[in-house]
C-alpha cells in the first residue's frame, strides 16, 4: 500500500544509539494559505516557503509557551523576509522587497546584512540572537548561525516550489556536542553524526518535498535505529487583530491620527502577513486616548 503523505505537521525523530535528534516538515495548505493574499513574485513566495518551514524546524527548540521568529534583514532588493511559528505551530510570514530579479541567492538578494532568531516567550523576557549573513542560501545561514551562537552541529535543508514548502534538520544534542568538545578527539558519536549528515545531503529537493517522512527516513536511515515521535499539526494563522492595531494607533498624537485620516474621517490599516484591511473611526480614537 502506497504511504500518503501528512502535511502541515512536524515530524521530530531521534536516533536511538545516540544524541542526534532531526525534525521534517511539509507544508501545503499552511503555506499555499500565507501566500494566498499576497502577490509576490514567484523568487519570494520560494523564500517565503523556506523560511516558514525553517522556522516550523525551529519551533521544536521551544520548552515554552510563545513563538519563535526567524528573521533576515538586508539592505538589497530584498529588505525583510520573516517567519514565526509558535509552541502550538501556529506560522505565518511576510517579505519586504523592491524591484526583486526573477532569480538568485539570499545573500545576493538581501546584500550586506543579518539573520535574527527571537525567542519569545507568553511569559517572560525575550531572547535575540543574531550572525551576519556570509552564507548564500537560508539553509547555510542557519547551519552558520548555530554553529556560531550555540556551537551545535546543525545540518539543514530546505526546499519550495511554490506549491509544497519542506524542511529538513539533524542536530547533535547539547550534551552530545559538549562532550565532543570536551574530548576534542574523533569519537564513535562524531563518526556517526559525519555519516548521518553524508547520508542527508543525498536527500534531493524532489524528494524532500513529494515523499512521506516516513520513506525519507527509512531510505536515509535504514542501517540506524531511529524512533519517529507523534507529529505537531502546523497551521497558519495570523495574531493580528483590530483590538491590537487599536491600541498602536490610541498612542499615536492627534496631529498624526488626522494626517492620516481618510476623508471620512477614517483610518485603513493592513496587517502585512495577512492583508487584512482594519478600519477606525478617527474620533473614536481620539476619545479613547
């Protein structure tokens, strides 16, 4: 019986003889749902692709209630392309760019500039950490930006046809990587972690995107022990709201609430991930301050 694929959920597996842990996703209605009211061109709506199932990789790193947002900033064509995913999987995102070419690599389209990972907990402070952008694509960014901010051996893959986004990671555990450290000599488990990544990065883009999880695996990883864990569902959905845009504009200064204001007397917002047009009566504002 043909295996079907399940999208729009993380897989996390781990190796049962050792401290390598890997996640995978394939996002289809997620993804197809945040493009959906936008029009970008097809270069970003890959991106987009990309780093919603980055960030959906990520989001396993979280021990808390809240989100992770992945962000890169440039100074080229493209400005921003940013993702979040929360601890329930809940995703969105959203590009900022002028003038795009039809092609070419993140770090060509950005230019001189960073990628920015934000842990934002319900409760509690958030944490930043940030590595310049010296790699060409998002997946060598991140493997770049682990490697720098938690010395953790990081593989990762991503792909995006503009119909199917997917993602693919291997990690060595905190533990796993300290103790290699702390050897500083080659070891069975840095062995393994050598022969694991070689056997990843035989995975195509074609596979990664149109196999389940479960073939993916099995044909990387048949030789090894490894135990796939219950799947996250993976939904997108936007925390924007009128309540929330009502607060931002209540702080702003009369003078500023009437420059731009409508003829009507009202104000049209849009929430960038979403395209939801929210509209305010500006007096209304005004009383409520």
């Amino acid at each position: 019986m043909t295996q079907q694929i399940q999208y729009d959920q993380l897989n996390r597996f781990l190796f049962e003889s050792s401290q390598v842990r890997g996640e995978i996703t394939q996002l289809d209605k997620s993804y197809k749902q945040a493009i959906a009211s936008h029009d970008y061109p097809p270069i970003v709506n890959q991106l987009i692709g990309q780093a919603m199932a980055a960030a959906s990789l990520l989001s396993a790193t979280i021990k808390f209630e809240g989100q992770l947002i992945l962000q890169f900033q440039g100074q080229g064509n493209l400005r921003i392309l940013a993702a979040e995913c929360t601890s329930d999987g809940k995703v969105r995102a959203v590009a900022r760019y002028q003038d795009m070419p039809k092609k070419g690599k993140l770090i060509d389209l950005l230019g001189k500039g960073q990628a920015v990972i934000t842990l934002q907990p319900e409760k509690g402070e958030p944490w930043q950490g940030l590595v310049p952008l010296e790699k060409p694509d998002m997946a060598k960014c991140l493997e770049d930006y682990f490697q720098r901010s938690e010395q953790l051996p990081t593989h990762i893959q991503l792909a995006c046809d503009g119909e199917i986004a997917a993602g693919f990671m291997l990690q060595a555990m905190p533990e796993s990587a300290n103790n290699a450290r702390a050897a500083d000599v080659t070891t069975e488990e840095s062995d393994l972690w050598n022969t694991v990544v070689a056997l990843a990065a035989t995975l195509k883009k074609e596979e990664l995107l149109h196999l389940p999880e479960s073939v993916i695996l099995h044909r990387l990883f048949h030789e090894y022990g490894v135990r796939l864990f219950d799947p996250k569902p993976i939904q997108f959905s936007c925390r924007c709201s009128k309540e929330r845009l009502a607060v931002s504009l209540s702080a702003m200064s009369e003078t500023d609430l009437d420059e731009i204001q409508d003829e009507k007397g009202q104000i049209h917002a849009n929430c960038e991930y979403c395209n939801q047009t929210y509209s305010f009566d500006v007096t209304s504002l005004k009383a409520a301050k």
